[in-house]
C-alpha cells in the first residue's frame, strides 16, 4: 500500500534494513534503497514494508555509501531515472549504470538545495570502497541532514559511535529525528570501529540532540554474527530499562509515523 502523506511537514516509514521512506515538506526522499530478496547468497530475513511498485513518486534518492547492502544495483535499476540522485563525493564511478540523469555528489559539509529542499552531507564514522580492496582508496561514504519547511532529519547510513561527530552534527542543526542504525554488532572487536551497537546508538541521539529516535539497520539482512532479532531486544530492554519509550520509537516496516 502506498503511504498517504498526513497533515505535517515530516512523515516517515521504514522499509527495511537502512532504506526509510522519508515525506518532507512537499517532496519525498528515500535512503539507501534495497528491495533485493538477497544480500549475495543470503536471503532476506523480512520482506520491504512497502512493495517498490507501492511507492509514491520519489524526487530524491540519497545514497550513503557503496556497501552492498546499502547500493543494491538491482533497485537501484528499478528507478525512472526522473529521481534527482545524491551521493557521497567518489561514488559516481560506481553507479553509471542506473538510469539517473540528474545525479550529484557532495562531500562533507557540502550542501545541495532545490525547491525547498535542502540536503547537507554531513561526516559519520564508517569506511568506503566496495569490494573491501577499494576501501584504501574510496573514501565515499556520508550521513544526510534532510530540511524542508522548517523540519529536520538525519541519516547516517551507516556509522560507528563518535562522540566528537555527532555533537558537532547535533550543535548546527535542531533535529527532529534521527534515523539510527543499531546493528551489526558481533564480531564486536570488528564491528565496534565501523558500526554503533544499541547502546552506542542511543548515546550518538543524545549527543544529537534530535526530539525522536527511530531505530534501522536491524533483522533484515544477516551481516554480523548475532542472532537476527538480538540487537532489537537490547534495544528494547534498554528503552524500558531508561524510561525511553517516547523518544526512541521501534516502527515495524511499512508503518508510517509523523514527527514534525
């Protein structure tokens, strides 16, 4: 079903995995967009909350990085190539072969605007390349500030904790949600320097300063070596456990919500 934009100026959805479908002002932005039923050799743990052709008419497409899970060329093939496409500076390479013919690339701090619509690529912690050996030399990978009619969102794709990054972020804009991922986790002594934990996740909101958590990046495709709905319970007992519930809110996919 096709999400019906309410009265607001921010409503979002989540579809799985890092790709939110983002309502904002007049325009709609998605992130990361992956519809595959695979990552590689491995299926899909649950189906897109929303069916691709069910989308409404996109305007924008924010691309983070180039990781497999978060560039899928498959979806990415699926667009009309009417969609104006925003990704980090040195990912253009990668992506020639979508049908995009308005594309740009921003690096960190760099702004794109247009009929009200302003996007900021903003630094996160995470790395680059693609096929692990480019990630020596590619550096393409970025968050988004997301602004239109005075609301704010942020998307970092993908990003480990960094106190200094996420009150510099947090000190320039006044955010009312921030899209969080919170998993892989394990192998820990890996994944600590490249993705936040729960935990992590929420101490990286706080230091944003954003009014709303929604928590991504969980039980949709298998990446680390926890078991696939772990990070979600840590998640969720730890919300009990700080009296969170109205701040960090879990959305099942599909599920739309207004926050502005």
């Amino acid at each position: 079903m096709t999400p019906v934009q309410a009265p607001g100026r921010l409503q979002a959805t989540w579809i799985g995995h890092a790709t939110v479908l983002i309502q904002i002002g007049s325009k709609t932005v998605i992130t990361d967009p992956n519809f595959n039923r695979r990552l590689v050799n491995r299926p899909r743990q649950m189906p897109p909350g929303i069916p691709f052709e069910s989308l409404p008419a996109i305007d924008v497409v924010l691309l983070s990085h180039l990781h497999l899970d978060h560039l899928d060329q498959q979806t990415m093939r699926r667009f009309s190539g009417h969609e104006m496409l925003v990704m980090p500076k040195g990912a253009a390479g990668y992506v020639r072969r979508t049908p995009f013919t308005r594309r740009i690339e921003l690096d960190r701090w760099q702004v794109w605007a247009e009929d009200g619509l302003t996007v900021t690529a903003v630094p996160v912690k995470h790395w680059g390349g693609r096929w692990l050996i480019d990630r020596f030399w590619n550096q393409a990978y970025t968050g988004y500030i997301i602004q239109a009619d005075g609301a704010t969102a942020f998307f970092p794709g993908d990003t480990a904790y960094d106190p200094d990054v996420f009150k510099a972020i947090g000190s320039r804009f006044s955010i009312d949600v921030a899209f969080m991922p919170i998993a892989p986790r394990h192998p820990r002594q890996f994944m600590k320097g490249v993705h936040a934990d729960p935990d992590e996740a929420v101490q990286a909101f706080e230091d944003l300063g954003a009014k709303v958590m929604v928590p991504i990046h969980y039980s949709t495709f298998p990446l680390g070596t926890e078991k696939p709905h772990e990070a979600a319970t840590w998640l969720s007992d730890l919300i009990d456990h700080r009296e969170l519930h109205t701040r960090i809110l879990m959305m099942p996919p599909g599920v739309s919500r207004t926050f502005a």
